[in-house]
C-alpha cells in the first residue's frame, strides 16, 4: 500500500537511528518500527489485569434510624438555612 505521511522531527530521528543501527533501508525501517509498536499495543491490550476489587470498611453501627434519612436531611438543610438567615 502506498500513502504519503507527514512524520514529526523526532520519529524520523527514531527511524534514522533504527536504521543505521540495522543497516536497513527506509520503507523496512517503517515497517519495522509499525510492527514493534503494534505489537506493544496489542500486548498491553491482551495482558490480563486483576478483576478491581473495591476496598470496603466498616463504618460501625448507624447513628440514626436510615429510614429516617429525609428527615435529617431535612433538618440539616433548616438549619444551614437558619444560619444564613
């Protein structure tokens, strides 16, 4: 396949190095340097990661009835509003 690709500065300084180093001709440098990086791209997607396990605490006993909880919120709410008042 044949495409034009404008490359930044310092990925023709990687792929001048890249080679040199291998004695390889532009278009091989290319290719090789596509296949290492698509290549780590796949391995980072295809390594298994730990399930997340969500760390817990517990927080003891409720210090009101949770049934409740619209009320106190309520009265929370009163007594900002009292303040401010």
């Amino acid at each position: 396949m044949r495409t034009t690709v404008t490359l930044d500065p310092d990925v023709v300084q990687g792929l001048r190095e890249l080679q040199e180093a291998k004695s390889l001709t532009p278009k091989a440098a290319i290719n090789e340097a596509l296949r290492l990086g698509l290549r780590g791209l796949r391995d980072v997607a295809v390594k298994e990661r730990a399930p997340f396990v969500q760390k817990t605490y517990d927080m003891g006993e409720f210090r009101f009835d949770p049934s409740k909880a619209n009320a106190l919120l309520a009265e929370l709410d009163f007594e900002e509003w009292a303040e401010k008042h």
